[in-house]
C-alpha cells in the first residue's frame, strides 16, 4: 500500500498480484479504515497494517459491485482451482476470496438464505486465498503469496472485524 500526488490530491495505491496498482481516492479509504479500526476495537483485536490495509482495500473495491449476491461463489471456486490456470486463475480466486470475505462479515444472514452453513463463505475465502497464495508462490511472488497466506489464516478474525463494525452503526453513517 503506498500513495502518490495526482493534481494535488493525495491518492492512494495498492498493489495487486499482477503488479497492476489500483488507485483510490483518500477519502473513501479513510472512512473505511474507521470503520475497520472500530471493528478491531470492538472484538478487541489488532490485526495490524498489512491486513487492515488489505481489508480497506478490499471493501474499497467492493463498495459498487452490483453482482455481489448473485455470484455463486462455490462454482467458481471449483472452476477456478481446476479449470482456470495462471493470471485467469489468480484473478478468480482473488475475487472469489474478497467475496467471501464481504459476505462472511457483512451479510453473514446470506449463507441462512442460501440454506448453507454459517461458516460456508469463511470456508470458501480461506480456501480461495490459500490457493492463490499457492499459485503465487510457484510463480515465485514469495512476498504476495506471504500476504494472502495470511489473509487465508486470518480470515475468521477479518470476518470478526467486519461483522463487529457492522454492528456499530456510527462507523458505518460517513458511508
């Protein structure tokens, strides 16, 4: 995560797993790094800068997606581990991880109207992201494959933060 000055706004960065770097504008990023922090302090857990950097990120982007509920994340997670090979793969996983990460922590009644169980888009983001962190190690990207290895273990108390802060109505207002 880094920024750089783009006509005098500050802009803020990250950098993906095919070294595309998707920008963002402060705000929006801040407002959501509040609403991690809140979530954090809630279940009284500190994840640290790297993942929450990487779930302001991912909520960043998952902000406008208007096909949220109608993936079917399950398939694609078949889809992507044993149809789809190299950035096609990567990219589904990635998704399919972030997903399910919004879900589990957001909407976790979701997996109630699906008629699954309550742990399925933990089971699935974990899943997701360990592969991806598998598929970037044997491209040799050791430091991205280190960072969603983490997401992939850390995915419950990611979901904690979400489901807490979404509990907590005043982080959530500015959005």
């Amino acid at each position: 995560m880094g920024w750089f000055m783009n006509n005098n706004v500050i802009v803020l960065h990250k950098p993906t797993h095919d070294g595309v770097k998707e920008d963002y504008e402060p705000r929006i990023a801040a407002l959501f790094l509040n609403v991690v922090k809140a979530g954090e302090k809630e279940v009284s857990l500190e994840l640290g800068e790297e993942l929450e950097g990487y779930l302001v990120f991912t909520l960043v982007r998952n902000m406008r997606r208007s096909d949220l509920f109608s993936l079917t994340i399950g398939v694609e997670l078949i889809q992507a581990t044993t149809i789809y090979t190299g950035k096609k793969k990567e990219d589904a996983l990635n998704k399919i991880g972030d997903t399910s990460l919004v879900l589990a922590g957001f909407f976790p009644e979701r997996a109630r109207s699906l008629h699954v169980s309550s742990n399925y888009f933990c089971d699935v983001g974990e899943t997701a992201f360990s592969s991806l962190a598998e598929s970037l190690e044997h491209r040799k990207c050791f430091a991205l494959a280190k960072l969603y290895q983490r997401v992939a273990e850390k995915f419950p108390a990611l979901t904690d933060v979400l489901k807490a802060a979404r509990k907590d109505d005043s982080c959530l207002e500015a959005l």
